[in-house]
C-alpha cells in the first residue's frame, strides 16, 4: 500500500490544481458547451432520448449521441449546474492519468509508469481542457485505452485488438476526426505486428462487431431517415459539400501540418518555452533510435513504436487526405501519444535515474507557471465567462422586481445558447422567474429543442433587457444592426459587467 501513496499524492495535487483553476478564474461557457447541455438536460430531465447529436460541421453529419448522455448523468446529479458537467469532464483526464500508471506499470516498471503519470496530469494542455466541457475533451482517455489494449494485443492475446477498435468507434462520439484518422491505427497493428497469425477469423469478427457497437444509434437514425448522413459524406469527400475551409496546395499543407503539429506539441509540454519543446522532441528522436538499436526490455520498444505509429499515421492521414484546416481540438488525444514517447525516451539516456528529479521540477515548473501565475483579472473580461453570464441575468432578475419582461441577447455567433440553458437552469431548477421570452431577437423561428416543455408562447412586455457581449463582432450579424430592433423603446439605464458584458434595460 505504501508503494502506492506517491501515485494518490499525484493524483490528489492535479485534481487540486484543476479545482483551484475553476474557482479562481470560471470557466468559459462558449456556444458549444450551452448547446451541448441543452441537449442533455433533455435526457437527464425531461427523459427523452435521442439518436444523434446536434449537427456537426460537415453538412448534413451529426454528433454521435453518447457525450450528451455522458453529461447528462453530472446535470443530474447537481441539479442541472453547469459546472458539473465541467468537473466530470476533468475526472476523466485525471482517471486517464491514474489508468496510465495502474495499466503499465508492470510492463515499464513503476518509476517510468510515475512519470508517465506526471507527465498526462500536468500537461499543460490536459490542464487546459479540465477548465471546460467540450466533447473532444474525451479524447486522451479514449487514446490511452486503444493505446492500451493494442499493446495487449501484441504482447498477450490479439483478440485484444478488437477493444482497440471499439475505443476507436466511441472516437466519433468525441470528434469524427480525429476518429477516422485513428480508425486506420489498430488496421496497421494488426498488419505491422502480424496479428493476424494467430485466430485471424475470430479477431477480425470480433473487431468489426465492437468497432460497429457505438454506431447503433446512427445507423438505426440513417435507416429511418434515407441515410442523410451517408449521403452527406459521400458528397464531403467527393467534393460536393464545401462544408469545411482553409484547404491548401500539398507542398503548403505539408509545412502547415509541421508546423500546426509542432505548436500543439509546445502548448502541451512546454508553454512559453520553445527551448524545452526542442529539446524534448530531440530526445524522442534520440530515443527511438536508441529503443530500437540497443538492447532493452521488448514491452518498451513495443510501446514505444506503437506510439511512434500513431504519431506518424495521424501526421500523414491530417497531411494528405485531409485537406480541410486542422482544428486544435483534433489532436487532443496525441498528448498522450508525445508522453509515452517522451517517458520511454528518457530509458535511452544513461544514468536517467539521476536526472529524473531535475526533469520533474523542470517540467512542473514550465507547464504550472503560465496557468497559476496568469492575470486572473485580465480573464473576467471575456464574454463567454460563465460567472459573466450568472452575473447578467441574476442582475437582471434582480431589478425586474416581479414585472413582466422579455431578454434578448446579441452575441456574435447569433445563437445564444450559453443563456438558453442558463435561463432554463436558474428558472426550471433554482425556480427564479421566466423572462416572457428569451432569445436572441423577437419573432424568430425555434431554435432551442423542446423549449415548450417549460416556457409558454411569449407575449409582448413593455420591458425589455438586452444583453450585449463586448466581444469581436461578426461582420454580417453587428450590434449596430442588432440594435436597431429595439428602437421602438426607450433606453433607461445601461450597465456593465466586468467590461465584457453590457446590459441595458429599456422601456417603452
């Protein structure tokens, strides 16, 4: 038991780190994360399932449904608060840390599985994405565990490859990017590592069932519904659904993709400090050398190349078949990639045992710094800032003293689905009072599903809050414009909120 204590300190500072983080700073509640909720306190409230998600960004495709009823399950628990579903998406980061270390040890030994640990905690980036909920923020532990189980695969049973395609398959209910380009990763196992000589017939059904497991929901939505999506994709791929931008020439792309790849690299290990991400891509490259030219333990040059393969399948398919701009949110399983690599590196280095402290401290120090010491201050004046948002409509609710009145809401991304979901959580949950209608204008057509279940058709108020974001406007939706559709009222007071958030209360 004692062995294990280091482990649980580890794991106890990177929740604490996370925790602080939220209630020092908020967290952001974008236009994803309140259209996200919406959808899933349909689920966790009103019990009604659902297929699909909302629609994706190729035209046509939608969300795979299980994000929405994985964070239905925190909306429940807490009561709709939309912090839990923040606080759930961080434990599954944390719980990849922790499986990291309990899943290899025995295979690296346990001061390597430690720093593997360390490493995946207090990544920089895997820090980042514990401060929201965002459905790609599922893809670290759904890496580790196709990393996993095709090690499995080669070092024990491949029957365990077909566990490696089914974390693949829930790939597509976190993102449908980064899914397809690790679909192709258990498939060059199985070729590279010659899988397929023991029981071919059986681990290949095996896989192509638990690959096509998470896909149910859809395909039973395609069947009902003329296979929408297939059809959509076809036309994406074929050319004929522009739905994505930012293609570029081959040579262009190559040297984007590098430098994309080296910058989510930097982000992740060494924020503001290039030196050290040098440095560290130096000693993986030294290190897959060394691996596979000496004589060490074969689980670290099997790990390591499986690492090595995934890095290089995802460079390649991201660099010629995908054509499209490469979003950051699509690498957000390769961290865990780069920190097997950069663990199992540090084995090529002689006397490592030694510097291994002086590489912890160095490595906490240059990834903790930017995110403790950062102008918490300089944070309050975003817009999306949830404890902004609470701020706004409390204090609207607050001064409305019991009259009638309506709330609309111009933000850049038109939608405002962050307040959509707010209004429902302080209104249906913490029973403060409905605004007559909330939107982002009057009139509009329905936006937000099943709205009816708990607001009635809106009537005209004499009072009307608008809410205004200080945000980067959108050239072809401006506040200017925006506000002309209130002229017929007459502006009473105008206030602000940290200088991000403006409200101004008219009546007629």
């Amino acid at each position: 038991m004692k062995s294990k204590i280091p482990i649980f300190l580890v794991l106890v500072a990177a929740l604490f780190v996370r925790i602080y983080l939220i209630v020092r700073d908020s967290v952001p509640f974008a236009y994803d994360m309140g259209r996200d909720l919406l959808w899933a306190k349909d689920i966790s409230f009103y019990h009604i399932p659902t297929l699909i998600g909302p629609a994706a960004s190729i035209w046509g495709v939608y969300f795979g449904p299980l994000w929405y009823y994985f964070l239905s399950i925190p909306l429940l628990i807490s009561g709709g608060h939309p912090l839990s579903a923040v606080f759930f998406t961080a434990s599954t980061i944390i719980l990849t840390g922790a499986l990291a270390y309990f899943l290899f040890f025995k295979y690296i030994g346990k001061q390597l599985a430690f720093i593997l640990a360390i490493i995946i905690l207090f990544s920089a980036a895997l820090i980042n994405i514990s401060t929201f909920a965002f459905h790609a923020n599922l893809l670290p532990l759904l890496t580790l565990l196709t990393i996993y189980f095709s090690f499995l695969a080669i070092v024990k049973n491949p029957l365990c490859i077909s566990l490696s395609f089914l974390f693949v398959s829930l790939m597509f209910h976190a993102d449908p990017a980064p899914a397809v380009v690790f679909t192709f990763f258990p498939i060059i196992i199985f070729i590279i590592f010659k899988l397929y000589k023991k029981r071919p017939v059986q681990t290949l059904l095996s896989s192509l069932v638990l690959y096509l497991v998470p896909f149910l929901p859809q395909i039973l939505f395609e069947l009902r519904n003329d296979f929408i999506q297939t059809k959509s994709l076809i036309a994406y791929f074929s050319g004929n659904n522009p739905s994505l931008s930012g293609q570029l020439p081959v040579v262009e792309r190559f040297f984007n993709r590098i430098q994309v790849f080296f910058e989510f690299f930097t982000s992740s290990f060494s924020p503001e400090n290039i030196l050290l991400s040098t440095v560290l891509i130096i000693l993986i490259i030294f290190g897959a050398v060394k691996i596979n030219t000496s004589r060490f333990k074969n689980e670290l040059k099997i790990l390591f190349n499986i690492n090595l393969t995934a890095l290089i399948l995802s460079f390649l398919i991201f660099t010629f078949p995908i054509t499209v701009e490469i979003k950051t949110w699509y690498l957000y399983g390769l961290p865990i990639v780069f920190a097997f690599q950069i663990t199992l590196a540090i084995v090529a280095i002689r006397k490592f045992h030694k510097l291994i402290p002086i590489f912890i401290i160095v490595f906490l120090l240059v990834n903790l710094k930017p995110l403790l010491f950062r102008n918490s201050e300089a944070l309050k004046s975003d817009p999306a800032l949830l404890s902004n948002q609470i701020e706004a409509i409390k204090f609207i609710e607050s001064d409305s003293e019991g009259i009638d009145y309506t709330v609309y809401v111009y933000t850049p991304t038109i939608y405002d689905y962050s307040y959509q979901y707010l209004f429902w959580w302080q209104g249906k949950v913490k029973k403060i009072r409905f605004p007559q209608e909330f939107a982002y204008l009057p009139g509009q057509p329905s936006y937000v599903r099943n709205k009816n279940f708990y607001t009635v058709d809106p009537e005209e108020t004499d009072i009307v809050y608008l809410i205004i974001e200080e945000n980067q406007e959108n050239e072809f939706y401006t506040k200017e414009n925006w506000l002309k559709n209130f002229e017929s009222y007459q502006l009473a007071w105008e206030n602000n909120i940290n200088g991000a958030i403006k409200i101004q209360k008219r009546e007629k």
